[in-house]
C-alpha cells in the first residue's frame, strides 16, 4: 500500500480539502478520488510530488 494525498478544489482552483489515503495502486486511488469528488469542482491525487491524476474539471488558467 502507498499512501496518496487528495486534494480536493473549488471552481478558483483553491484547496477546500485534502486528506491522506492508502492504496494498492494509482488506478485505486484515481477511483477513490472519482467516488469522493461529489460536488466538488475537482479532486487531485498525488503520491510524493507526482500529480497522479485529476478527477473533474480540467485545470484551467482564467
């Protein structure tokens, strides 16, 4: 198990939240990420400082 962090944003791209999570595999914390977004604007994942992934909203400079 690796242990995640979970970033969860806002539509200004802020961090409203964030959370550590263990999983077995990157493709396991991407769903979880998918499952805890709700009406969340986004959820990044990261392990260490590589950006696994991004569940929402593309990231968007505006």
């Amino acid at each position: 198990m690796r242990s995640y962090r979970l970033y969860i944003l806002t539509r200004h791209e802020r961090i409203s939240g964030s959370l550590n999570a263990a999983h077995a595999s990157d493709e396991e914390a991407l769903s979880f990420a998918e499952a805890l977004r709700g009406a969340a604007h986004a959820v990044e994942v990261w392990l260490g400082e590589r950006l696994i992934g991004r569940v929402g909203a593309e990231f968007e400079l505006a």
